[in-house]
C-alpha cells in the first residue's frame, strides 16, 4: 500500500471508532457523554444507561460492523470469483436459501441451523465432472428462484395474524432483535471466515486472469474458488439467517472501494472489511433513531445505495 492509501485506512479506521462510541449514545433514550463514559468506565451497572448500553446497544453495534464488514468482502469475493462486478452472494442462491430456512424456523416456531443452498448448486453445476462459472451462476439462479417461490408459498400458508407480519417484517432485514447471544453465534462464523478471505485477498486477482494462465502460475483455481465460495457462503448466511435480506451492502461498497484503493484486491478486500462496517453502522443508527418507529436497515441501505450507485455508474467509474 502507498502512503495515500495507508492514511485512507487510518482515517477510516477512526471514523468507524468515532461512530462506534457516539452510536452509543444516540438513540430514542439519549445518554449524554458524561453518562456514557460513566457507564462504559466506571461499571454502574443498576443504571438504566448502563443497562441500556449493555444489553442493547453495544451488541447491535458490534453486530451491525461485524455484518457490514462480512457483507462487504463477502461481496468483493464473489465479484472476483465471477470476474463480474454485479455478482453477489444471491447469485448463488445464498440468500433466498438461508431466507427459506429462517422463514420455515418462524413459521414453526423454533430455532435452530438454517439451510444452506449453494452446496447444491455447487454440485449441480457439475458438468461432465468439470465445473464451470457460467453452469455455476445458471444453477444459482435457478435455486435462487425455487427458494424465493418456496418463501412465497411459506408466506401464503402462514398465519395473517401473527406469523405473516413477522416474516414480512423479517425479510426487510433489520438489526432490532440483536443480542450478546447473536455476537457469541455469528461473531466466529463471520470473523473466521472473513479472515480466511483476508488471506487470500492476493490470491483472488488470479481469479480474474483466464483459467489456464492462473494454473500456470501454479494457483489452484478450482480449490481456491471453493474455499471463497465457501467462506462468503457462510458469511452471507449467517448475517441473513440471523437479521434477514439487507441489501446493498455487498454490492454498494466493493465498487466504493475500488474507487479509492482501485482493483488489487489486496486493498479492496481489507478496505471493503473496513468501509462495510462503516456504512452498515451508520445506516442502523439512522434507522434506529431517526423517527419513533424504526426503519428496517435494509430499506436504507437501498434507498441509499441505489443512487450511489447509479452516481458511480454515470460518471463512468465502476469497473463493468
């Protein structure tokens, strides 16, 4: 890295701790700074801030950057793997199939591991005992179908009542129902995977070169598309199986970094760690403190992203 891109990650590295901190205090029950170092500090913990930023804020917080950050680099990994800046996890079906498996644990009423999908289309992509990338998105496509159809039919069936608006509400993807038993489930998950990533970020650039030139090199394409397949995979449904669809995010910020770092993924993917928590962040505490109701995140980050994105596509910037 140059000197100009170390000070970006040192700038943005502070915002994020900035944001973190004030997140703390902003909210529908306001904590002014003194209360909130009171709290953080000194312990205090019959006080209602302390219970407030305890038990509430500061897991939603930690979990909003940890999913933004997963979301993001999963997302520059599945650009790299399909050499196609508009790849996202549901390209793979990721996302309609952990959204099918929390969809039935809320139709039934219990808890438990979600489905995971891109296994299977992993395999069906399968051709002649040769996996190719383009068997491999058509597979995704349609499992990605058949689950969003299969979540449709759950929706039809569920109770107008009660279930139907928890799922509707589900699927808008929002952070409310984070807790220290959510960071203690999806933090190792999504940092180990989010790691191994890390440490390929080098290798992904292979992944754009034609196959045979990438062998010659002596990277094994194949299995290293497999483990970054793997680790966005879980990545991706991990965060939906536990706050719904939040949209954007993977998509939105690698292109974002690219702008700042360029292509080598061995920037874009710590950048995209770094920017994915920021942006995630940010949109939860707007979403949690700017009216009485809360928004669901994930209308944000598209409300927010869509035009970002188009900005970035009209001025030519984006690397299509």
């Amino acid at each position: 890295m140059n000197a100009k891109t170390k000070l970006l990650f040192a700038f943005a590295l502070a915002a994020l701790a900035v944001l973190m901190i004030a997140s703390l205090g902003i909210g529908r029950f306001a904590v002014d700074f003194s209360s909130l170092a009171s709290a953080l500090f000194t312990g205090g913990a019959d006080s209602t801030e302390s219970m407030v930023i305890g038990s509430v804020r500061l897991p939603r917080i930690l979990l909003a950057v940890i999913a933004g950050a997963g979301l993001s680099v999963a997302g520059a990994a599945f650009q790299a793997i399909f050499n196609n800046p508009l790849a996202t996890p549901d390209t793979l079906g990721v996302t309609s199939g952990a959204a099918f498996g929390a969809v039935l644990a809320i139709l039934f009423g219990f808890e438990g591991p979600l489905l995971q999908i891109v296994f299977l289309a992993y395999s069906v992509s399968s051709v002649r005992g040769q996996r190719t990338l383009l068997m491999l998105i058509l597979s995704g496509l349609v499992i990605g179908a058949l689950f969003t159809a299969l979540i449709n039919l759950v929706k039809f069936v569920a109770d107008p009542q009660d279930v139907l608006p928890s799922i509707t509400y589900w699927m808008l993807g929002s952070l409310s129902g984070a807790k220290m038993d959510n960071l203690y489930s999806a933090a190792p998950v999504i940092g180990f995977s989010s790691l191994i990533l890390y440490i390929l970020r080098w290798k992904m650039n292979a992944l754009c070169m034609p196959e045979d030139e990438a062998r010659s090199l002596g990277i094994p394409v194949a299995r290293l598309r497999a483990v970054c397949i793997l680790c966005a995979t879980l990545i991706s449904a991990c965060v939906v199986s536990l706050f719904g669809i939040i949209s954007w995010v993977g998509l939105l910020i690698p292109h974002f970094c690219r702008l700042l770092v360029g292509s080598n993924n061995n920037a874009v993917v710590p950048a995209s760690l770094v920017f994915g928590g920021l942006f995630l962040l940010a949109a939860d505490t707007v979403a949690r403190s700017a009216t009485e109701v809360e928004i669901p995140v994930s209308v944000l980050t598209a409300v927010i992203g869509a035009p970002v994105f188009l900005i970035i596509l009209r001025h030519g910037r984006a690397r299509l």
